[in-house]
C-alpha cells in the first residue's frame, strides 16, 4: 500500500437534490449535517449553490475520518470532472483516501499512468446554522481533472480534525458506528486490477469474481456484473423493480434491535439477509445500504 494513504475515509455520494438526499438519510435513521458549500462542486466564491451534506460517523484510527458525503454539483459553476461525475445520477461519485503527503501521492499517481490531479486547500470558519456552533475546516484535497479508471478516487489530508469528531454528528438514532465496506460493480475485472495497482501501488487480493482491498477497518470490494446480480439483484428485486443500483455500502451499528421498527416508522422498505439488513437503492440515495452489528 502507498505510504501516503492512511485508508479508506469517506464516500461520496451523487445527489441531484440535497434536500432529498438530506431527507433520505434521516429517514434511514442517521444524523445529516447542515448544508455546506463547495467550490470545486460549484459553490462558495462561484456564486452556485454546489455542496454537501455529511452523515458522519466515528472514525476508526486518528489520521482519518469517517463518513458518507451527500454532494451535488451546480451544473453551472462546478468545475468540469465535478460536474461530469455529480451529474451521472444518485450512487457512488467517488471514494476518498485520508492521504498526508499529497503531492508525492500526485506524483506516484501520474507515474503510474493516472491523470494528474489539482491540489485544492480549504480553510474556512463554519457555523452552524442549528446550533451556532462555530469550528474550523481546514484540509487539503487532490482533485481528479479527467477520468481515471472505472470510478473515481482522491486523497484528503485533514489540518484539522475537530470539525468531524463532533459528538452530537457521530451519534445516530440508527446506531450507526462507522462504514466499514463498500462495494461496487465493474464491466472488466481485469482492467480494474490494473487501476487499482496503480492507486494502491500493491496488487489487490482476489476472491472468485471479486476483487479486493482492505486497509484498517474498511474495505473495497470490486465485484464483477455475475456477482453483483448473484448477491444484490435477485434477492432485491422484490423491493427496487427498477434494479439500477450498482454499489452497497455497509454501515457498523452498535447493534440492530431498534432498526426494524425505525425504518418500518419511516416508510422504508427492507429485508433480513443473514446477519444483514438490506435497505434498497431507491430508499437509500441510490445506493444499497446493508446494516450489520459491529461485532460481526
């Protein structure tokens, strides 16, 4: 594994409302940050109103965070790759490494055949709109330009942490400890080994049609078309006729005994598989969200 990546942080998700997404979340039982704008996404001195809203979780060592970013892109101020993979419907937009040394992860990345990145620094006060509350962002970003593979990655490198440790952010009425894998499908396992050697610099394990890396306490699944429909598509058919979802992505809980009926209160549809309970894509932002206890 690159010595620059610290592991896998957060993830973020493709909005084409953030209203709708906010609510989404809540009624899958987590706590959802206020607004937030962005500039790459098209907010903040653009003038568009690109940004975010976070489900934030505890983080599983002290170099990262921990957490789900719910992202739109303005179409008309976002910068172009920003707005090229915000604008292609609700899912997984990108998956993002806590890094340190981001230049050099730049530079081992290009060397590799990737396209280059832009270095975007972010440091601003944020207050609150619901409690006042007034704390520090501070971090650094590596910013795709141009595709790079069959979804997109970048490093942050956080300059302050405070911001994402806040107590009343990290404790969800679902139980919600932390996101610990996500999974996503490919048309080409092969060349997918080949992109992720070059992001991770070591070859990833490989399970059947699975492909495989796992830094910590969190996981990447790659999983080939056969094996998405063999583990998702038929067993969730009854729920999401429409069956367009083509990433999971699996939330720790303290313990799931208060799930059912908080989700059946909310109007959402799930089921039991295993030691999993499955939410379907059209209820969870376009992404399947399988709940398990932590202790698994």
């Amino acid at each position: 594994m690159r010595p620059q990546i610290n592991g896998l942080d957060h993830l973020m998700l493709a909005s084409a409302s953030l209203t709708e997404a906010k609510n989404t979340f809540q009624r899958l039982g987590f706590t959802v940050t206020p607004y937030r704008t962005n500039e790459p996404m098209g907010g903040g001195k653009t003038g568009g109103r690109g940004g975010n809203h976070l489900v934030m979780m505890t983080p599983t060592n002290d170099r990262m965070a921990n957490y789900l970013e719910l992202a739109y892109a303005d179409p008309d101020h976002a910068a172009p790759f920003m707005k090229d993979i915000l604008g292609k419907g609700r899912g997984l937009a990108m998956l993002v490494h806590s890094g340190e040394n981001l230049q050099q992860l730049n530079e081992a990345w290009q060397s590799e055949g990737l396209p280059p990145c832009s270095l975007y620094e972010l440091n601003t006060d944020f207050t609150d709109p619901e409690t006042g509350v007034t704390d520090k962002i501070h971090f650094e970003v590596l910013v795709p330009t141009e595709n790079q593979g069959p979804f997109a990655v970048n490093a942050c490198q956080y300059l302050e942490r405070e911001h994402y440790l806040r107590k009343d952010w990290l404790e969800h009425p679902n139980g919600a400890r932390h996101w610990s894998c996500v999974q996503t499908v490919v048309d080409d396992l092969a060349s997918c080994e080949t992109f992720l050697k070059q992001v991770y610099g070591a070859e990833p394990s490989r399970s059947g049609e699975t492909l495989i890396i796992e830094h910590g306490a969190q996981r990447l699944e790659v999983f080939s078309k056969s094996k998405w429909k063999e583990t998702y598509t038929e067993l969730l058919t009854k729920l999401d006729t429409h069956r367009s979802a083509d990433t999971a992505v699996t939330i720790a809980c303290e313990d799931l005994s208060r799930l059912p009926k908080l989700l059946d209160q909310s109007g959402v549809q799930w089921l039991k598989n295993s030691s999993q309970i499955l939410v379907p894509a059209c209820d969870a932002g376009g992404v399947v969200m399988a709940f398990e206890g932590s202790n698994k």
